[in-house]
C-alpha cells in the first residue's frame, strides 16, 4: 500500500531578494564558475537564475556579491523547463549564513 508523502512546510521563512552572485564548482580539478542572481534567500538556502551546468547534489562555493565571505551549498533541484526555468535552481546552504540579503 503506497503512503503519499505529506508537505510539512520548510524550515525557515524565504525572503524575495533578487541580489547578484557567484557560483563556482569544481570539476575534475578546474574551477568552473558563472554569473547568478537570487530570487529569494532564506537562512537556510537560496532559489537562484544561473547559466553554470549544474547537478543535484552538488557542491557548490555561493558568493554573493554584497559579502566577503563564501558559502558551501549544495545543489537541491533544478528547474525542468516545465514547472520552473531550467535555470532556476534550489541551493541549501551547508553551514551558517554571515551574511544579511537584504531586499
């Protein structure tokens, strides 16, 4: 008997923010890296517009442009270009946030 999976809500509250960034990955030891720009941020992850070929589960260095400092994260989903853009993509952040997005 299959159970249906129930949404219990995401752990914080996102925030629209549409602010510039940097997305960097390592692949077979070369840093590839391209232009990205939020949609909306949350102290745990972001929802982010990118050209950088990308993979769920991967790990990526986010760098927004307004902060010194770079954040681990991983890559969540991807867009589809059905239901969301394909450049739409779903980060969670893998340590805590030392930056403030503000709107």
């Amino acid at each position: 008997m299959a159970t249906q999976a129930q949404f219990t809500g995401r752990r914080s509250h996102r925030e629209p923010v549409k602010k510039i960034a940097h997305l960097f990955a390592l692949s077979e030891n070369e840093l590839h890296g391209a232009g990205a720009y939020t949609l909306d941020i949350s102290k745990h992850g972001s929802r982010v517009h990118t050209i950088l070929e990308v993979s769920p589960g991967q790990i990526l260095e986010f760098h927004p442009e307004s902060s010194e400092h770079p954040l681990l994260c991983r890559v969540v989903w991807m867009g589809n270009g059905k239901s969301r853009p394909q450049a739409e993509v779903g980060l969670e952040f893998l340590g805590p946030v030392p930056f403030h997005m503000e709107s």
